[in-house]
C-alpha cells in the first residue's frame, strides 16, 4: 500500500480523539501501559532492542514505547490501512507492517503488547 500525505492537524486531532476514546474503554490505561513497561524491563533486565505493538491502531503505545525506549525498533501491526496511515503520519519513525500484503519484517520481534 502506498502512503498518502494526510493534514498533519487532523492526524493530531484523530490521534488525540482516539486516545480519549481508549482511556475512556479501558480505565486505568495509563497505569496498564506503565506496568506492561516495568514488566517487560523486569524480564529482560533492561530496556527492550525491539519492541511489536500488535493491534497498534494509530500508534498511540507504540509512541509512548518509543519514547520510552528510545533505542529500541518498534514495529506496529494492524490489519486496518487508515490506522496504519494515520501511525505512519504520526510517527514517521515507527516501522508500519500490513498484514498480510506486506511482507514480514526480519528478525524476531520481543516483546509484543497489545493493550485491547
């Protein structure tokens, strides 16, 4: 799928839409995301090389991963183009990865979370 410029205000906007959406689904995201986080670094014993955000959407915990291992290659999946678009915009460092017309991204990805 090729890539299409989308207005970078109304990414911000539909980003922005979309993490007042989950919050509100899941209560106490913020605190679910900050122990996946403390989870993984607890069992790996550092801080993740790569990191896969299954169900990724429009990148909401794979920027929040990224930010929180900057080192480390995020990889977001989802089966829905607009998403992964409207992550692509938002994040133009994060790998985008269409199931299943692209193909896989080499490596093993660890650890994979996915928060709905």
């Amino acid at each position: 799928m090729t890539p299409i410029a989308l207005d970078p205000v109304r990414v911000a906007a539909w980003r922005s839409t979309w993490d007042a959406m989950m919050t509100g689904f899941i209560p106490g995201l913020a605190g679910l995301e900050r122990a996946l986080g403390t989870a993984v670094e607890a069992l790996r014993g550092g801080p993740p090389r790569r990191v896969l955000d299954l169900g990724g959407g429009p990148g909401l915990l794979a920027e929040r991963m990224a930010a929180r291992w900057p080192d480390a290659t995020v990889t977001l999946v989802d089966l829905d183009p607009v998403l992964l678009e409207l992550a692509r915009a938002g994040l133009p460092d994060v790998i985008g990865w269409s199931v299943p017309t692209s193909p896989r991204p080499r490596g093993r990805p660890a650890p994979a979370a996915a928060t709905t």
